[in-house]
C-alpha cells in the first residue's frame, strides 16, 4: 500500500483529497483499488491507458450492474463452484478441522459406471482431460522431433558450410605456403615457368 497514492487521480484542490480519517475508516485493506467494480483506483489509473481504444472503437462499457447480468452472472459462477465443492465433498470425504466426511469409493464407482456418459466424465477428470498427454506429444515428441531437424540441419548444413569453407581455405594455405622458400632460385624458375606459358599461350592463340 506503500505506492497507494500514485495510483490516486490529481486533486485541484485541498478539498478533493482524501482524508486520513475517510482511509482509516476502509473495513478491507486496498478495497478502494478495485471497489466500485467500475471506479475503483486501479481502474482509474488503468483509464488513460485504454481511453484512446475505447474512443477509436466507438464503443462503451457499461457500469457494473450488481442487481443486473453482472450480478447474476457473478452468483451463478459461485453456486456452480460451491455446489461442485459440496459434492466433491460428499463423494471423496474431506477432513478440514471440524469438518470431517467419509470418502464413499464404492458410491463414486457405481455413479462412474452408471452409464457412457458418466464413464467418460470419471475417466477425462481422472486423467486431467488427457492435458500432460496432449503436452507431450505436442512439446515432448512433435516439437522434440521438430528441434533434432533443426538442430541437424543447424550443424550439418549451416556449420557444414562454414566450417567446410574453412578448411578449404586453410588446406588451400598450407599448400601454397610451401612455394614460400625463400629461395631466389626458385622464385627465378616460378617467373621463367611463368613466362614460357605465357609465350606458348601466344603462339598458340596466334597461330590459330
């Protein structure tokens, strides 16, 4: 809470900013960053970041409506948790301080065993609905798959080339570092070879 007031719009007046005794008065720690659902200070500070979207989109959120759609959609997600829990309760036992029920796996068989429907639900949660498999075979096997090729065509073509590149030029050098002797002798007999071929190269070309 220590960041609290950046979080605060500018106040044009002393009378505008928030008492100590208004913020020593809040029941909930940072409730006033996210209450009201569509004031609260994050969403204030959020507000310039989104503005210039919402103005080019043309369109506007509507204020959160408690005893509207929000509402209801907001109760009905807690119900559906709560009675998901109560069951799961009841079905798998639970020992959570006073809290203590008595897992029924023989009842819990009989409902997964019921029918197809049921059957397929029991085995899909059982096995995270296949979520780890699917992982594998996209991340582990085809993407494993996917790496070794590159990493292939990384060393053996790319590397390949370049270091294949290398040696030449350095199988090139060390051969031709041979004809450096030092020797007048020989660089005398370069240049005579040189000349020859040169003068039958002439009369070659010439005589034709």
């Amino acid at each position: 809470m220590r960041h609290l007031p950046y979080f605060l719009p500018l106040a044009e007046s002393a009378e505008e900013l928030p008492s100590r005794s208004s913020q020593g008065r809040e029941s909930v720690p940072g409730a006033r960053l996210v209450l009201p659902p569509d004031g609260g200070l994050i969403h204030s500070w959020l507000e310039p970041v989104f503005a210039a979207t919402i103005e080019v989109s043309g369109r506007a959120d509507h204020a959160f409506a408690l005893f509207g759609i929000d509402g209801a959609l907001v109760l009905a997600s807690v119900t559906i948790g709560v009675i998901g829990l109560l069951v799961a309760w009841r079905l798998f036992g639970v020992d959570l301080g006073r809290v203590r029920i008595t897992p029924q796996p023989e009842r819990v068989r009989a409902i997964s065993a019921s029918n197809a429907v049921t059957r397929f639900l029991y085995r899909a949660s059982l096995n995270k609905w296949w979520f780890d498999d699917l992982n594998h075979l996209l991340f582990m096997v085809i993407g494993g798959r996917v790496a070794a090729a590159c990493w292939w065509f990384d060393r053996t073509v790319v590397d390949g080339t370049v270091n294949g590149i290398g040696a030449a030029v350095s199988d090139t050098g060390r051969g031709l570092r041979r004809i450096q002797t030092g020797r007048v002798q020989n660089y005398a007999l370069g240049i005579a070879i040189g000349l020859l071929v040169m003068a039958g190269s002439y009369l070659l070309i010439a005589g034709r």
